[in-house]
C-alpha cells in the first residue's frame, strides 16, 4: 500500500523580506527592477509555489516611506499592544490642528496604503501605486488618514495582520499545505470585516485623532468595496447626525451602492451636492457618464446618487485612484475651498453603443428633448450645457 511520510513531504520555501536578497532593486524612475536585467520589472512568479511569492519586502518599502512623509503608525483597537491582535493604520500628526483631513479606505484584497500592485511591480513605480502619490501632494496644513480594511487577519507567530491573500503565504509544515485557517484568534477585535473596520474608524479612531478639532473639513475617498461600507455606514440616521457637520465631500472610485434610494434623506441630498464617482471606462478622464439619478445606456453601474465621470481606465477598479488621483484632488480642493459648494448640473451626452443616445438629467432634459427634436429651424444635435 502506497504510503508518504511527513518528514518526505516538500519543505515549504522561505524567501528574506529583502528586495536585493530577492533579486530586485528601485531604480532612478521609483519602479522595480530586476538586478540582473534591470530592463525587466519584477517577476510575478518566483516559483511555482504560490505561497513562496509572499514577501514582506514590498510593504516594508512601503511603510518606510510613509514614515519618512511624516505619517504615524496606529494600532486598531487603539488599546491593543505591539504583541496584542491589531490591525495597522497610517494617520498624519497634524489631525489636531489641520483645517482639511483626508480619509482614504481602500479595498478589502489590498495591503496599507497599496492601490493596485500591478502598478507598484510595473510600470509606474511605488508611489504612483500607493497612497504615497496623495501625501504627497496635499497642502500643508492638510491631514491624511489611510484606513486599512484589508489586513483583518492576525498572524500572531508573525506578530503582523495580513489580507485574504497574504495569509496563504505564511510559513507552512510543508509546501503542499494550505495557508492560514482562520479561526477566531485570527480575528481583530472590532475590526472583523471591512463594514466593522469602518464603522471603528468613524465611531472610535478619527474622533480621537481629531482631538476636538470640529474646525477641520472631512473628505472622504473610497474606493471599491472600501466605498461601499463608507456609504453604508453613513447612510444610518444615527452616523448621519453625528458626521453631516464634518463631511464636505466624498469620492467614490468604483463600487456599487445604490446612493439614490439611500435610506437617509439628508446623506441622499449631500451626494447630489458634495460627491461624485469616477468608474472604469474606455471615455477619457473627467468625461461626464451619468447625473446623480444613473444612466440606463450606460452599460457600467451609475447608480450612485451623484453626478458620474470615467476614470480614464477601462479595466481595473484598482487603478481608479491613480488613473483619476489629479482630477479627484483638484476637485477635493475646489469643494474645500467653497463654503456653499454644489455640485453643477452637467450635460451628459455619453452612451455606450449598444444602450443608446444621450441621457441627461437636472434642468438639460429640456434641452435634451429640444436637440431631440433638432430645434425648429434644423439646429444640429450637440453636446452643451447650462
């Protein structure tokens, strides 16, 4: 009978948390290289395990540089201790005193202050594919928050949290074992899932990082999943109440809540007036796609209850936030810098092919039905706007 020891099973590979001990370094544009080939960018596959590609060099570049902008690493639950199960944040030390603080929640299969990898390992470089790209270009008396609702697993032999997809990395019997069985003792307290990671960070951590600081503006950018709890949670009467003073604006990259049968009027009426979306799209970056009520003949969700733009990337939610980093942060600091800052109506004469022609909404449906009907005395059908 066929029979296979323990001691005969494959040994689990082990690679250093170091970018040169793995082959690769930073070069003169911020992008990976491999040091042999320094044409190459760095091998997605190092070997065919896949738990053998799971490194902690990346994230401590990462966390080093966020250090030296001057960001501060904070433990979720506040009270937890270095050894304790926590979840890691990155917050700016000028929360007390900033008159605008930046909230950014990324999704729930990224690292900290982690975009899209496929920029991070590619084209692009380090900063563009992290939060690195925004700190760096907020005005000084500006705080950044960056949430984290993707490291909700606690890998207490390695004292660090880690995402669904790095916790199959962790070191194993042999190669040919799964990955980390999370159990409750994997769990962070109060911080179990994305929904209760933000609902901690709006009810326990800005609070105190914001030290009474009731002066200070709220912008809030979400992205993917990441949006879609920020919106859950405060369409809720109770959260609404408590953050309506505060928040001045959100962006919502990607995601699919439904904002215009919001429950709570008063949240339904700020994503008319203070938000807007940007979605995957072939459309280059800032092209209006929908008005706060969605676009039918558009094949992409616009149901977001607030006016829509293309992302200027055809593919991945990931890259929403690089793609459109510019265009959402020059607005961010048109709505900081107008007190009754509304939303304005726009024209959207954009439908994908299949779904159709122009859709419009607000006062241009009038003008809509009018270049409907080419004007009485044969006026073209062009895009304008009031």
């Amino acid at each position: 009978m066929f029979r296979r020891s323990w001691e005969a099973l494959p040994k689990d590979p082990h690679f250093e948390p170091d970018l040169k001990k793995l082959g690769y370094f930073v070069n003169e544009d911020d992008e990976l290289r491999n040091i042999e080939n320094p044409k190459n960018h760095i091998t997605p596959t190092i070997t065919s395990v896949p738990n053998a590609n799971q490194t902690e060099a990346l994230a401590q570049e990462i966390h080093d540089r966020f250090a030296k902008t001057g960001l501060i690493q904070h433990r979720l639950p506040l009270e937890a201790g270095p050894t304790d199960p926590h979840v890691p944040i990155f917050a700016s030390a000028n929360l007390a005193t900033c008159s605008r603080a930046i909230i950014i929640v990324g999704e729930s299969h990224q690292d900290l202050g982690v975009f899209a990898y496929r920029t991070v390992c590619g084209p692009g470089g380090i900063t563009a594919g992290t939060a690195l790209s925004y700190a760096a270009r907020l005005p000084a008396d500006a705080g950044l928050v960056i949430a984290n609702p993707g490291q909700l697993f606690w890998y207490a032999e390695g004292k660090r949290a880690l995402n669904a997809q790095s916790q199959l990395g962790v070191p194993m019997p042999s190669a040919v074992h799964i990955g980390l069985v999370t159990r409750e003792e994997h769990r962070v307290p109060q911080n179990r899932n994305v929904d209760e990671h933000v609902r901690y960070m709006f009810d326990t951590v800005i609070p105190k990082l914001l030290a009474g600081n009731d002066k200070a503006q709220l912008h809030v950018i979400g992205v993917g999943d990441g949006a879609d709890a920020v919106e859950a949670y405060m369409d809720q009467e109770m959260h609404w109440a408590k953050w309506e003073p505060l928040l001045k604006s959100l962006t919502i990259m990607g995601g699919l809540y439904d904002g215009v049968d919001s429950q709570v009027s008063g949240f339904r009426k700020f994503l008319r007036e203070r938000a807007r979306a940007y979605i995957v799209s072939d459309e280059p970056l800032n092209i209006p796609l929908s008005g706060p009520d969605g676009n039918k003949r558009e094949a992409h969700f616009t149901g977001f209850g607030c006016p829509v733009f293309s992302a200027g990337e055809p593919l991945n939610i990931e890259s929403i936030p690089i793609k459109a980093r510019e265009a959402a942060l020059e607005w961010i600091n048109d709505v900081a810098a107008d007190v009754d800052y509304k939303n304005e109506p726009v024209f959207i004469s954009y439908a994908d092919e299949e779904m159709g022609n122009d859709n419009v909404w607000g006062p241009e449906r009038l003008v809509d039905e009018a270049l409907a009907n080419q004007f009485e005395g044969g006026m073209q059908n062009e895009s304008v706007s009031i």
